[in-house]
C-alpha cells in the first residue's frame, strides 16, 4: 500500500485514521481531502491504491463520490467510513461499488484489517452486515430502502428540517428538481408531510433525534 486518499471533513477524524494508518505502513503516502468535489478531483488526475472516505461531507456526498470513482477508476478500491451503522447505508455502498463499509466507532485494528482484505482484492464486510445481506434474500425491503441514493440523501436533509431552496443550493439543482424528488419519497414513503418524514427518520434510525 503506497498510496493513499483520505476524505473526510473533519480534521481531527483524518488525523487519527492517519496516525493507525502510518503505524502500519510507516512509509505509506497520504493525501488529505475535506470534501466530495476535491476527492474526485483528485482521484480524477492523481494515482491511489486506496479510497477512504467518510459518507457524510459538505457539498457532494462519499456516496456520490464513489458513483463517479466508480466510473473514472472502476478499478480503484473505495472503503467507505460512517457513523451510521451497516443497516442504513452497508448494503447501498457496495450495491454502488465500494470494497468495503465500516462504523467509525469500530476498533482501529478493524481499520487496518479492512484494508487487508481489500488489498486482497476482496469486500470488507462486517458480520452484522453479512446478516443482512442473507436477510434480504427472503425477506422484504423497508420503504426507505426503495430511494435512489439521490433520494435518500434528500430524505435526510429534509428530516434534519432543511429547506427545499437550501437543498438545492446544496446539490447545485433547479429547486424544481428538489421538488419533484421530494415527491417521489414522499410517494414511496407513504408520507404526506415533512414533520412525518422527521418522525420516520427518527424511527428508522436514520437521523438522531438529539441533532434536530
């Protein structure tokens, strides 16, 4: 492992997955990215071994990102680091081509045996995340699960309260488009109003309470 890329857009985060990261492989080099945009920029004119990035980042999510890493470098690993558990998001990355998902909560160790495993050129997926994907074989698929990943970074923005011109100015997107894909969950949701989509949120975990 030479080459490194790692986003995320808080500092003290990097910091420390560049600390275990060294300890392992002492002359490995590292790139430091805070956003969507720049990882991709990045990756765009730059040669890496590995991506990891966080999936929560101003501007252009970790998971639009990875989409279109996917299609500049469909060879380059991606592991993607959450603070959300494998439930909400594991089976979403690696359906849109990640190596490998992972809590940041995990142990550091977890970290460097992630990367091994995709060194190997395998997927890095966790127990609880094995479950769910054989779960999902027989059983059927919550609401939320049936959003596109534009949707389901809509949802949360919506769940957290934001407006739909804020939305849009976040995406860079006609307010009309924000619009029409507000409708489209509310449709697969079954959900009629925002504060309702908030409570549905909540009751699937996908946004915590204690943030709004």
């Amino acid at each position: 492992m030479k080459k490194i890329i790692l986003a995320d857009d808080h500092s003290f985060i990097r910091l420390g997955i560049i600390q275990i990261l060294k300890d392992e492989y002492p002359s490995v080099e590292i790139t430091e990215v805070s956003d969507g945009e720049s990882l991709v920029k990045e990756v765009t004119l730059h040669e890496f071994d590995l991506v990891i990035s966080d999936l929560d980042m101003p501007g252009r999510s970790g998971l639009e990102a990875l989409e279109q890493i996917k299609l500049i470098k469909p060879g380059l690993p991606v592991l993607i680091l959450s603070i959300y558990s494998e439930d909400l998001y594991g089976i979403r990355v690696l359906k849109a081509g990640a190596a490998g998902y992972m809590n940041k909560n995990a142990a550091p160790y977890e970290l460097i045996s992630a990367i091994h495993r995709i060194k190997g050129g395998r997927k890095y997926i966790t127990s609880e995340l094995a479950e769910k994907l054989l779960s999902q074989i027989d059983k059927s698929k919550n609401p939320h699960e049936l959003l596109t990943n534009r949707e389901m970074e809509i949802f949360k923005l919506l769940a957290y309260g934001k407006t739909l011109t804020q939305i849009a100015d976040s995406f860079s997107l006609a307010l009309t488009t924000i619009s029409t894909h507000r409708s489209r969950i509310m449709e697969k949701l079954d959900l009629s109003t925002n504060s309702e989509l908030t409570r549905y949120a909540i009751a699937h975990k996908i946004i915590s309470d204690i943030d709004l």
